[in-house]
C-alpha cells in the first residue's frame, strides 16, 4: 500500500554522503496505518457502485456520502440526473424489526443482486436472504433458515431468485412468495450449482458461478460436483478446550480432482438432462454460457494438462454435444470470459492466444473462421478484477453500427484503454485519452458507457461517456486534495533494460525531501507470476502502505519480470516447467542490479517482500541470492507439491510428470542457502496457500539453525483480512524493517 514521508532531519544529515536515516530524528506524518483502516481510508479514493438498467438508466451506490445517507440512487444519463431512488432509513428500520438492533447493519449497502429491470435488489444478511422492492422500500424476508444461503442470482425475467443451500438449487417465486427445491441430493461432497474451492478459485476466478439462467428463464443449467474423493484438509482452531475442526476438501497436485457433469433442469418438469460428454476425454468444465436463442448451450472444456481446450454447443433437450473448435498451446490455455453471439447475423466473437497476443476472432456458427477482429503484437486485456486471471476485454458490441468495444494494453502495459474495431479488423480506434487505468461499464443498449479512470498520480474518478468516446459528465470527481494534504507521493514509472534487451516496466518512490547525494535504504516489493504485473499506471488504493514506509525514509521500488508483464502468452509460457524459478530470478537480480548501480542507493540496506506468489518470489530471491539484507515473506508456497492441480499443473504439469521441475524449484529444498534476515506470516486457517507451506520451510531453518521472525494470525485466512489483523500486521512490518534496514 501506499503513504508518504516528512523527514525532519537536521539540516547537516542531508548533506552527508552515505549517513543512516536516524530513527530518533525521523518524525512521520501523514499516511497512517490507522488511517488506512479507518473508515476515512477505506473511502477516501472511493466512487460510486454501479448497476445497467434494461431502460438505459443506471443505479448508484455511493460511500462517499456520510454513512446514514447511502442510498441507491437512479441516474439517468440522457437528463444527466441523479435522484435517491430508496428511502434508506425506512429499509433501516424494517431490518431492524427483521433482524434485531444488534444484528441489524448500519448503512444500506450494494444488493448481492440487482435484477435488469430495477425492480428488486437482494440481499443476504446473516446467511439469509432478502429482497427489496426498489420502487417502494419495502424490504421482505425470503429465507429463515439455520443453514446459509448463497450464490443468489435473478432470473433475466425478474420473477424468480435462485440461489443454493447446504448443497441444493433452490427457487423464489417474488410474485407468488414460495419457495421450491430443484434438487435434493446435495451434500458436504456433492455439490450442485455451488463450487468446490479449486473451481471458485482457479476456473472462475473467486465468483461461485456454478448454474446459469436460460434466456427464457424457463431452464437453469448447473455444474453437479463431486468432490468426495478429493483429499481432505484439516485447520484447528483455539477454542474451545477441544479445538474446533475446519474441513476443506482441496486436490493437491497430481492428485485426484472433484467430479463435474452439467445437467439443464427444466423449471415446468423438474427435470434435469445431462450433457454427455463421454465421447469427448477432458478433465475440467471450464465456462458455461447459453445462446441467444435458450435452445443451446455453448459448454467449454479443457484436459488436464491444460494444453487443449475445446468449444461445444450442447442441444439443451436432450445433451448431445457438437464440437466447434479446439484451442491449443504449448504451454497451457488461458481461460477467458470472451465468447459472444451476435443476435441478428448467426456469428460469434471468441477469445485466442494463438498468435502468442489475445486478440479477438470472428466464426460462424458451425466453428468456421471468419477473420480475425484484432491482431498486432499487442493484446485484449480486462481493465478491471478481483484477481489477474479473470480475463473478460468486450465491454459492448454494437451490431448495426459494426463495432466491437474492448480494452487493451495496447498503448503500454501498465495502463488500460477503451479501443473501438470493426468486425473485419479495420478502424481501430483508442476512445480514452488520458494516461492511466480505464475501467469500462457499458449501457445495456450501448449508448453510454461509465469510464472508472485513476492513474498513478490521480485518484479513481467516475464519468459519463458517450459511445464515441465523448465524455458528458463526471458523476464522481477525483478528489486529488484528500492525498494532497496527506502529503501523498506519486510513483514514477520507467523501464529496466535487461542483458538481452527485454524492457522490463518499473516503478519508484521516494520519500519526501528526497536527495540525490545521501544513500537510501529501498524495499523492493514482488510477486512475479504469470501475467500479473505489479506495476500500473493507476491509482494504489491497495498499497498505501508504501506511503507509511516513504514517511519512514525508505524508497520503494517495484519491477515486473518479463512473464508477470501480461504482454504476451510467448512471456508467459516462458515460465513452464520452472515456475518462480531460474528465468524471473534472473529479471530480479538484473533489476537489482540496476537498483544498486544508482548513487543514492545503500546497497548493504535492500529488503524484499510480498504476498502468497510474491512470498514465494521473496524466500526465491533470498535463497537463490545474497542481494538483500531483510525480507518479508506472507502466505508463500514453499513447495508446488503443496499448491492446488489447476493452478500448479497448469505450468509445472504433474510431479510425476516434471519431477525435475518440482524438484528444482522446492523452495524447502533450499532453506539452508537463505541469506538475510527473515520475517515469514501465515494465517493459520489460509484454506488457499496451507500453513504447511511455511511450517515445512521454517524446520529446514531451524535444522540449518538459521535465526528467523514468524508471525501467526489465528483463524486468519489467506488474506489476513480483517482491520485488527491488517493494523497489527504492517506495524509488525515497520517495526521489521526498522530493526533490520
């Protein structure tokens, strides 16, 4: 995270050549810790939810509103006006008779659901669900139940919500009030229309979409998962006298995966029709998606090396698949959410990597060829995530007029633009101007578009846009003079040349009052995997920590080794077999040795530090180097015996396929060489990166008898998530760093 420093030093220390930052003459300010995690932190760079309408106005969420007037508001962009659409203190009230003061919240927050035509939002308060009637405030209870509901999703009609239950489908009927079970043979091991954790978290990037409306909302497709054979991992907590268990069922490399079919239940029979897909060898289902016309479905698979995906449209009566196309590479396919059907012409756009860029693909809807929509040495790429491998570029496709809108890393990759291109490849057009990261929201009719758009030195800001790019309104101004006044310190942004003359992007800060002849103390901060860069031109809402550690008088310096740049699919495979291993190791120690060629660098004061892959890269870097003096690992994985079969095999393949490379790039195996000063974290119920990781790292320390720090969080999952945790946890970083740079 990021922060900023005032260093009131003496006059005479600025000039001396080489002097160490005097903690005891160092008074920081602005950026806190605390601030951070208080809920001015939380809002200050904050803009407004948003949600489409099926009649061209949008629906607002805004926190930067004191909280007990938050509200969902409309907005109507042809008016260019805003109104509250809820009364907020009314819905407050009704939940407080629903479900208590105490549990009631304090603010009306964003709908878990929001269906097209603005008539309900849902929500879920204590694992139950409820729905607001949008027009008139009335907020109802749909569930009371002592198991939890999930995973609610709206029929494209608005009449039904469906949503899953210890394992089963269930369906709201709104108009009606009445509940119906689909299925009935749900368990902790057999799933259906809810993921298992390596689906949620490998295949659909951390979103449990696990079943599909139909069009016609008549039909719901749904993955049925089996996961009973699946190995067994066990978290223990500390309460009580007899600790509580946490079970998760979790496939380690190599091992056995969860069972997936997909079936299409019929909502007027409750009968459900399988796919089969026997004839047809694959591992994994991998994307779902109905046709236009609700008769089809176009189903997705992949076999488990990762190698080969396949595409089918799959007759919804009775299952048959009909192949359409094959994607393939050397190293492993990239999923992508990038599959659309044109309504009026029989086409479809699809996502590919075969020319080493994404770019997007124009068939027929027999799986002929077309043309290719986009192509250079550049690539389609999501502007906005959760997580680096949700890959989703189209925002809009304007049919008539013979557009296709996406975003792209065209112009560089560390900013997102909004691009324009006709479906045969002409008229590329960029639509976003100014430098930076640009998110993108599309009206359903395409008219508008919601332009998110910050930069490394301008805060996230919300605006209208016409479709030709034109912008019409900033809805959200950035608010430059909430950082400004904290002293906040923008990133500059370059590239390190590399002995084969690769640019790698690059990104520095310095701390305030900065001076070329005095020698600085820097913390390199990492991750490293596949196409999910560390440096962007946008504005650093999660890492302002940074800014606490320029106020402490220490510059920050990020790089991005060439396979984490997301330039190109030939970068990243470049990373196969040997994944955090000799190739990004050699990237970080020529950007090291950049880093402590400059003159205002102490080489003997470099730290290193990152979270879960930047954890790994971190231990990587201290055992295969002696560059750094300190370094802060959280949530590594120490070995890729340990890690999950999609994510791992994708790169490594199988340990009895690569047994070299697991081999190779064992980080256990290499404990004893560490050099530095250590500080390890983990969470001790991390259900994502297992604790294991770093105990089996810590005993090969402690047989090598290599002194190390290690911080535990109870219960604590793989993001340390909560503000008690986070506070504690870069207070223990500073004061890291302090003792050891």
């Amino acid at each position: 995270m990021k922060y900023h420093l005032p260093l009131l030093l003496p006059v005479f220390c600025l000039v001396v050549c080489g002097c160490r930052l005097a903690e005891s003459t160092a008074t920081p300010g602005g950026i806190t810790i605390e601030w951070i995690y208080a809920e001015e932190g939380k809002v200050a760079a904050a803009i407004p939810s948003f949600s489409w309408l099926s009649d061209g106005t949008a629906l607002l969420h805004d926190r930067r509103r004191p909280g007990d007037q938050q509200t969902l508001e409309r907005y109507d962009p042809v008016a260019r006006k805003r109104v509250d659409l809820v009364d907020a203190a009314k819905v407050l009230r009704q939940l407080e008779s629903l479900l208590g003061k105490e549990q009631a919240p304090a603010r009306l927050g964003w709908p878990a659901v929001i269906d097209r035509d603005g008539r309900w939002g849902i929500y879920l308060f204590g694992g139950d669900l409820f729905a607001l009637n949008l027009s008139s405030s009335v907020m109802s209870r749909i569930t009371r139940t002592e198991a939890s509901e999930k995973s609610p999703r709206l029929s494209p009609d608005g009449s039904k919500l469906a949503f899953v239950r210890e394992g089963d489908l269930y369906a709201w009927d709104l108009d009606k009030g009445v509940e119906r079970r689909l299925t009935s043979d749900g368990s902790e091991t057999l799933l259906n229309g809810t993921l298992s954790w390596v689906y949620w978290e490998e295949v659909f990037a951390r979103r449990d979409l696990g079943y599909w409306w139909s069009e016609d909302s008549t039909a719901v497709a749904y993955l049925r998962t089996d996961e009973s054979a699946v190995t067994e991992m066990i978290y223990q907590g500390f309460e009580p006298n007899i600790p509580d268990l946490t079970r998760q069922r979790y496939p380690k490399t190599g091992g056995v995966n969860p069972t997936v079919r997909l079936g299409v239940l019929e909502l007027a029979s409750g009968k459900t029709t399988w796919v089969d897909l026997s004839k047809h060898e694959h591992e994994y289902i991998v994307r779902v998606k109905w046709l236009n016309d609700s008769r089809r479905l176009a189903v997705q698979t992949m076999d488990r090396p990762q190698t080969r995906l396949d595409l089918f449209f799959v007759d919804r009566e009775g299952g048959q698949p009909t192949h359409i196309l094959t994607e393939r590479d050397k190293g492993w396919v990239n999923i992508h959410d990038d599959l659309y059907f044109l309504k009026k012409s029989g086409r479809f756009l699809w996502a590919s990597e075969r020319s080493g860029y994404m770019h997007l693909y124009l068939y027929d809807l027999n799986g002929k060829l077309l043309g290719p929509v986009t192509s250079g040495d550049w690539a389609i790429r999501s502007a906005a995530g959760a997580v680096s491998w949700l890959r989703q570029a189209v925002h809009s496709i304007d049919e008539e007029g013979g557009w296709v809108y996406f975003t792209s890393i065209r112009k560089s990759s560390i900013e997102k633009h909004l691009y324009r291109v006709r479906f045969d490849g002409s008229g590329l057009e960029r639509l976003t101007q100014r430098a930076g990261t640009h998110g993108i929201g599309f009206s359903e009719n395409g008219q508008f578009y919601f332009n998110q758009h910050s930069s490394g030195s301008t805060p996230p800001s919300l605006a209208l846009h016409a479709r030709d790019g034109s912008r019409l309104e900033v809805v959200a101004p950035a608010r430059p003079e909430i950082f400004s006044n904290l002293g906040m310190r923008p990133p500059e942004h370059f590239s390190i040349k590399t002995g084969d003359g690769f640019r790698m992007p690059a990104q520095l800060l310095r701390p305030d009052g900065f001076s070329p002849g005095r020698k600085y103390p820097v913390i390199m901060h990492v991750y490293g995997g596949p196409a999910a860069p560390m440096v962007k031109d946008a504005w650093p809402s999660r890492t302002y920590f940074d800014q606490v550690l320029l106020n402490h008088g220490y510059v920050v310096f990020r790089c991005d080794n060439r396979s984490a740049t997301a330039r190109s699919k030939a970068l990243e495979n470049g990373i196969l077999h040997d994944a955090w291993g000799s190739g990004e190791l050699a990237d970080l120690l020529e950007a090291i040795g950049w880093l402590k060629s400059q003159p205002w660098v102490d080489p003997d004061r470099v730290g290193i530090w990152g979270w879960s892959g930047g954890g790994s890269f971190t231990l990587r870097a201290m055992t295969g180097s002696g560059e750094f003096r300190a370094g802060i690992s959280v949530a590594p994985v120490t070995d890729w015996d340990y890690y999950d079969t999609i994510w791992t095999e994708a790169f490594m393949k199988r340990p009895q396929d690569n047994p070299e490379g697991y081999e190779r790039t064992s980080l256990v195996r290499k404990a004893s060489e560490l050099r530095g000063r250590l500080l390890i974290v983990h969470g001790t119920h991390d259900d994502n990166v297992h604790p294991q990781n770093t105990l089996h790292f810590v005993n090969e320390l402690i047989r090598a008898g290599i002194q190390f720090e290690m911080m535990l969080y109870p219960g604590r999952k793989h993001s340390i998530r909560d503000d008690h945790a986070r506070r504690h946890l870069y207070r223990k970083m500073l004061d890291f760093w302090k003792s050891n740079l």
